[in-house]
C-alpha cells in the first residue's frame, strides 16, 4: 500500500476523527518491540478465519501481539461486523454505519472453533448502538454455537456496555461464557477525551451485575496506562474493581494507532508494570496480568487455567477454615 492509499484508507476507517489536528507519534521504548508476524502455523490460522469470513480484533485494532498468538492458534473473534458505532479516542476499529447482522455468523464461529482445536476462545465484538439490544442475542447465539461445535472449549466474551440496559446484559449473562470481560479502559477523569461514549459507573455496574446473577462467573477487566492518569487514580479503578467482585485485572500500554488518535502521554517502563502487578495482587485479584504489551485476551487460555487452580485453591483454604 502507498502512503497517499494508507492515509485515504485510514480517514475511511475513522472519519470522525480527521479534523483532529494530528498528534506526534514518537518512537517507541526498546520494550515495546514485538516480532513481525509468521511462521507456518499463523499463516494457518490467518487462513481458517479468512476462509471462515470472520472478524478479528487482532486484526482490525492492529494489536501487536498478533504474531505471537498466532503462532499459538489464539484468535480473538470480534461479531456484529467490523464498523463500529462509536469513536473512542484510543481505538483503530473502525467507525460508522454498521451493516445488518449476518445471521450465520455464530455457527462460522463455532465451526472455526473446532477447525482451530481451540481450548478457550475469546470473542468480542463492536459496539452496536443501533440494534434495539446492542447485540444481546448475537452473543447468546454465538456463545450457544460454541457449545455446540466445541463443546470442551471455554469461553470468554468482552462484550460493550449494552448502553446500561440490563435485561440485555442478563441476557448475555445468562448464556453462561466462563468468562465475562468488560473493560473499564481507563480512569473516570479520562472518560469524556478517551471513552466518550461510554459512562465508568454504567460499565462497572455491568461487571457487578454479572456476579449477582452468576457468582460462579468470572469476571474480567483492563485498563491502559499511558493517556495521563496517575498511579493514585489507578489504585482507586482497582479498589472500584475490587468492590465490584472483579477477579481479573489486565493492565497494558496504550499505543497510538495514527496521528489522528489521542497521544500517548508517557511509557510506563516494565518496573513501573511490576509496581502495579504488585499493588493490585495486595487488593485481592485473584488473577492479575500486567505489562507493556499486555491486552485483554493476551495468553487468555493459559491466564484461565490459573484463574480457575487459584480460585479452587482459595475455595479449599475457605473449607478448611471453615472445619476448623
């Protein structure tokens, strides 16, 4: 792709954002470096989903551990099309008008689920403002034809907020993914600039009503550093998190995708991750990911399977007390 098709190609994906003046995009610290992607079985996988005529977020955000996760049959599916009805400041999905849902959708997925020999998949999807339930039943579909084609594997979702409207998150909810992640992104003093769309207490009361109807549910959330905030404003997203009954937390480096994106305001070094890993293991995580270059569903079926061993491991040490 020329430089002039790249730059037109950009101001398709993000028309709302082209006034923006654009924002320099300095050179990234040597511990963000990533390996390009390759190898015979990502060109396997990158097929399967191409063949399957799906969507992934590796793709369409441009996440930088798509080589690696590749590599090890780790997908993120992302449902509903690839347009988006929003226009977060940090995000490389595309904006506008979405196309009508294709209905056979959910059995692609779970078809390529199997192909993939996948023990845990996760699936996202955009936002989806202009369907009556923002995409409720597509999830519940979706998540039903998993179970069907693969029934051994497990399941995280990371849906969008659903605008509040809880009888579509109990929807989802009650469609049983082992996981529901909903991420929080980043502080409530950054949600106008950053998350203009989005609301903090709406996406943290999404989180809290998950354990209420399913307590046996984990529930996931992630934040990026890098937009401005401080360490005190995300030690209280955690303590929110943590009231909440959130079991997971990610935390990973915001990278800014074009110039025309929100800047990045500083890289928070590896020391500095490790500050934050700690702080958030002494809040009470059950499971706490935390790098540069962490992401949501970043090493997701390895993060599970320990998520489930501690949370049993805490479930035996509680009986044991309570025999005592």
């Amino acid at each position: 792709m020329t430089y002039n098709a790249e730059l037109l190609d950009k101001a398709r994906r993000h028309p709302e954002k082209q006034k923006n003046p654009d924002q320099p995009m300095g050179k990234k610290p040597d511990w963000i470096r990533v390996r390009a992607p390759q190898g015979k079985i990502y060109h396997e996988t990158r097929e399967i989903v191409h063949k399957a005529k799906l969507n992934t977020v590796c793709e369409e955000a441009g996440c930088p551990n798509v080589g690696e996760c590749w590599e090890k049959k780790h997908a993120t599916f992302m449902i509903m099309g690839e347009i988006c009805t929003r226009a977060c400041s940090f995000c490389n999905i595309a904006t506008g008008k979405p196309q009508a849902l294709d209905k056979m959708e959910p059995l692609r997925v779970g078809v390529a689920v199997h192909q993939m020999g996948l023990k845990h998949v996760v699936v996202t999807a955009v936002d989806r403002d202009d369907l009556p339930d923002g995409g409720a039943e597509h999830f519940e579909k979706t998540i039903a034809a998993i179970r069907f084609k693969a029934p051994g594997t497990t399941i995280e979702i990371l849906p969008g907020d659903f605008r509040g409207d809880m009888a579509a998150i109990e929807r989802v909810i009650r469609a049983r993914p082992d996981v529901f992640n909903h991420n929080l992104e980043t502080v409530p003093r950054l949600y106008p600039t950053i998350r203009p769309g989005a609301r903090y207490f709406r996406s943290l009361r999404l989180l809290q009503r998950v354990k209420e109807v399913d307590p046996a549910q984990f529930t996931k959330s992630g934040m990026m550093v890098g937009l401005g905030e401080t360490k005190e404003e995300i030690g209280q997203v955690m303590d929110d998190m943590r009231a909440a009954g959130i079991d997971f937390i990610t935390i990973g480096q915001y990278l800014q995708p074009t110039p025309k994106h929100a800047p990045v305001a500083r890289f928070w070094t590896p020391e500095e991750f490790a500050q934050l890993e700690k702080m958030a293991r002494a809040k009470g995580f059950l499971m706490v990911s935390a790098s540069p270059l962490t992401r949501s569903s970043y090493h997701a079926a390895d993060d599970f399977e320990a998520l489930r061993a501690v949370r049993d491991a805490r479930l035996a040490k509680d009986a044991v007390s309570a025999a005592e």
